[in-house]
C-alpha cells in the first residue's frame, strides 16, 4: 500500500480546487489534489463552454501565484451597462472612475484550467496531481486526516479541502448542513462570434426570466449567459444551431451586426446552496462546495478565489508560528474571515435576481428608477464598482498581490 504524505490534500480539481493547489505550493506547502477526472479531458472545449468574470483582487490573486501571465486570451471588461428589459433607465459603470484597470476580464474556463495545469506542472516538487483518481473513504479523526484512493493509495495530512463542488460528498460527510433552493431557472451559455468589436463592454440586460449576460471575449467574440424559465430553457436548449441563433437574436439585438455560434452549447439549472459551516474537524471547504450562487453577477469564481487566498494566508500563518495548519483555530480563523463576505454576496446575487425577475408593474417602476439614481451618485457607483473589483474588506495578501 503506497502512502503518500503532504501539507494538505485537496479533493477536487476544477477550477478553485486548482487554483487552491498552485497557491499553497507557491507559499511553500507540499499539496496533493485529488480529482476524478482526466486531467487532458478538462482542457477540452467541450468539457466546460463557460467563461468566468476575474474582478481585479482575483487577478491581483492569479499574477502573485505565477498563473496569469499564462491565461491564453483575456476579454476586458472596461464598461458595465445595466439595462432593465425595454426601460429608458440604465446604469452605466465607467473603469475610468476608479482608476486605470478594467472593472475585470472574461477568461475562457478551458485557458484558466490550461493556465492553471501549466503552473502546476511548474510547481511539480511541492504539488502532486492525482487523476482521474476516486475517493474511497476521508478519516479525519487522527492528528492527521487519512484519504484512501479507489486504487489502494493512501493520502496524509493535517487537513482536507473539500473543493468537490455544489454536491460536496466531503461536506455531506461531515453533516454539515446546506441552505438550499432552486430559481426554477436554467442559465443558457454559447460563444458567439459577431460582426463589430464589443470594445469592451460587458452588457446585464434583465429581462422577465432573469438576466441576459454578452461579457466581452478576447476578439470580435463574447460569452452569452442567458437566463430562462426551465421549461423555456430546455425547447430552446432542443433547437437547431439555426434557429437557437433566431432566439438568441430576438434578445441580443443587432448592435454588434451579424451573430454566429461558435463552438458547443451548454444548459445548467440555476440554484443556490449555502453550507451552514465552512469547516469541520480537519476539514475546510472552498468555492461550491462552500457556496453556489446564482450567476447574475459573475461573482462566483471571484468568491472562490477569495477562499483560495484567506485559507493559504491561515495556514501560512500557523506554519510560520510552527503550528498546525489544520488546527481548530486555524480553521475558525477562516470561517470568520470568509462567512461576511459570503453572507454579503449570497444575499445581493439573490436579491438582485428576485427583484429583476418580476414583472409587477410597481416593482418594476421601483427598480428603474433605482437604477437611474445610483447612475447619478457618483461615490454610490463607485462604491459598487470597488465592491465587484474585489477591493473592498479585510483583504488577504494575495488579493493585494503579493505572497503571505
């Protein structure tokens, strides 16, 4: 039976999970990711069509770990327009009115994963990758946790990340509880190529079944997410590329000329799921195995990452002091630091999604007319344009780029 000991064992290597894995190797802990799948199959274009929103404290995150200099084509998002279905009122947010970055950048799922593989390869004497491998058991009872392999390895540390995603085994494991509920809604998600430069500007058009999302790729190309009833969603969804193109048209517009799909078409249900507490003995969890939220606002890989940088800052910490990096008050540390920010973020992406996804004439007048008043206070947008960049709060180290 072949043992293998570490720092830390992560189960799960999607795009938190990686990212998790690269940062405790460049702070110098000896990491072992654990994940089900081919590791070649993930860099396929057909294995994940999304696209994720990196707010500038995440790419502050990504260039101190050594992987964004490797992301193969970044979108910037230099304008935000906000629009409410065919009301006048709009919010528009400017990057020029908080200084000289984008407000973020769009990054393919497939390069980030390809950027991410790079760097690991890179870091090879601190970071073993473990795939396609399954997970028989976790024993997290010992001074050490112990996770067992389906083909007989064994795994030691002093803690496990559960980064396993929306349906976390490790978390239900635990008995950690999750607040959960489903929008009855499916996000819609395809690149499209179109026929005049988007110049930058991400484009959130709420619409009666929820958001309607055109994010700036790298090029004449941008990322649709787009929000429907799931019964809409999946006729849509069962369509021919032709006359899935009309559907998408009829709510795109014609602004950046002729549209035309560009590579595969994916569909995912919509919900929310909350775990009640980040950690457990020798446990912590990270990105959706702590929290899924909706996508309104492109925030959930951020919220992710900013998991990524408070857990390696603790343990670096505890290492540092020659404790334990799995320690009871390492991991409270971390709950405390990440529960606000969490809170904070679930509460607005379902707010926002209620609020606009409601067709009550009233609620509708509400709304736009608060939409132009923000448009008008300069500090309030500001204040909200700082909030989505990642800039606000206790931050770790590396959200303000530098290693802890």
């Amino acid at each position: 039976m072949e043992m293998v000991a570490g720092d830390l064992v992560i189960v799960g290597g999607g795009l938190v999970g990686m990212t998790l894995g690269v940062a405790a190797a460049a702070a110098g802990l000896d990491v072992i990711v654990v994940d089900r799948e081919d590791p070649t199959a993930q860099l396929d274009r057909g294995f994940d069509g999304r696209a994720s929103a990196i707010a500038h404290g995440s790419k502050q995150v990504l260039a101190a770990i050594g992987v964004w200099p490797l992301v193969a084509e970044t979108g910037a998002i230099e304008h935000i327009r906000v629009t409410d279905g065919p009301s006048l009122m709009h919010l528009h947010f400017d990057h020029a009115q908080v200084g000289e970055e984008p407000l973020g950048w769009l990054v393919e799922n497939r390069h980030m994963r390809a950027a991410l593989a790079q760097r690991a390869a890179a870091l090879a004497d601190r970071l073993t990758v473990v795939a396609p491998a399954g997970v028989v058991s976790v024993d997290r009872q010992g001074a050490r946790a112990t996770v067992t392999l389906a083909d007989g390895r064994v795994l030691r540390a002093p803690l496990v990340v559960a980064a396993d995603g929306r349906r976390s085994r490790l978390r239900d494991e635990a008995g950690i509880a999750v607040t959960e509920w489903g929008y009855g809604q499916t996000g819609l998600v395809c690149t499209v190529a179109h026929e005049y430069p988007h110049e930058g500007v991400a484009h959130e058009r709420f619409l009666t079944p929820g958001p309607f999302a055109i994010l700036p790729l790298a090029g004449n190309r941008s990322s649709i997410v787009w929000t429907e009833r799931h019964e809409d969603a999946a006729r849509i969804q069962a369509l021919d590329d032709l006359r899935y193109l009309e559907e998408l048209r009829a709510r795109f517009g014609d602004f950046l000329g002729q549209l035309r799909l560009e590579g595969p078409r994916f569909a995912y249900p919509l919900a929310l799921t909350l775990a009640r507490r980040f950690v457990d003995r020798r446990l912590a969890l990270v990105g959706d195995a702590a929290h899924a939220i909706h996508p309104i606002a492109g925030q959930g890989f951020n919220l992710g990452i900013r998991d990524v940088a408070a857990l390696v800052e603790v343990m670096v910490q505890a290492r540092r002091l020659g404790g334990d990096v799995g320690a009871p008050d390492v991991l409270a540390a971390y709950e405390r630091w990440r529960r606000t920010d969490t809170m904070a973020l679930v509460a607005a992406t379902d707010g926002l999604n209620r609020l606009f996804s409601n067709d009550v004439a009233p609620v509708r007048l509400a709304r736009d007319l608060g939409l132009a008043a923000v448009n008008r206070l300069g500090p309030v947008k500001k204040l909200a344009m700082r909030h989505a960049m990642g800039e606000l709060g206790r931050l770790p180290a590396l959200v303000q780029g530098r290693m802890p």
